[in-house]
C-alpha cells in the first residue's frame, strides 16, 4: 500500500484477506517458527564444517648421503577441514599418524552412540528433532 505502485495493488483494493493471510503465516510456529529458528540455532557457531578431505603421503627418510636410497618411508595422513566463519570459506590441515587416524575414528563412532542416545530420549519425550538436509555429495 505504502508504495503506491499499481503491480502491488489488489484488484478489489480489500487488504483485509492479504493480512490475514500473512498473519496466519508469520504465526505457524509448530512448522515453519521452529523450523527457522533450528535453522538459526544450529548455525550460531563461530566455524561451521564445510567439508574435509584425506591426503595420504609416504615421507621418504634419508641417511647423510641423499644419494643413496632411503633408509625408511614414513606414512603420514594429512586431514584438510574446510569451515565457513561468516561469509567466508576457510580451511587448515592436520598431520596424523595412524594412531590418530584410529583415535578419531574411535571419536567419530562415539559421537554417533551419543546422537542415537538423544535422537531416542527426544523420541521418548515426543519432542521433534528438526534436521537440516545436507549437500548432495
């Protein structure tokens, strides 16, 4: 109305359905409130996982004369994670050792028996769990 601009005008000029409309809208709080507010909750982060790739390298180990073979070779893993803070996308890479690479996926396992524990005790108390589709990968 404000605008005055005749592509935004109702044809019968009637505003009151249009607001009633919109009210009833802006008040699905069940649905679309909760939804939008879940959304919001999940990203108050200061970093939020973007992606993350394995790079496996074999290290060569040299004697004095790096003429001569290698003595040994050193298997190393490189985790590279890809956040976002804010708009931006950023990233940083991790050496691990086989040790490590068993220590986090003994952690990642974890974290799935934890998510179960909730996802079960949220069904239990008829609380909805409100998840957020994830890219195509």
């Amino acid at each position: 109305q404000a605008f005055k601009d005749d592509s935004l005008r109702l044809s019968d000029g009637d505003w009151s359905r249009f607001k009633e409309y919109l009210k009833r809208i802006l008040s699905l709080e069940d649905s679309l409130g909760v939804a939008a507010k879940a959304i919001d909750v999940m990203g108050e982060h200061q970093h939020t996982y973007c992606d993350a790739r394995m790079l496996t390298d074999i290290r060569p180990v040299f004697k004095s004369n790096v003429e001569d073979r290698p003595a040994a070779g050193v298997i190393i893993h490189i985790l590279r994670l890809r956040y976002h803070e804010g708009k931006e996308t950023k990233e940083f890479f991790v050496a691990l050792d086989s040790e490590d690479v068993v220590d986090l996926l003994r952690l990642l396992r974890r974290a799935q028996v934890k998510e179960s524990t909730l996802k079960r005790l949220l069904a239990e108390c008829a609380i909805p769990q409100v998840e957020i589709p994830h890219r195509e990968s």
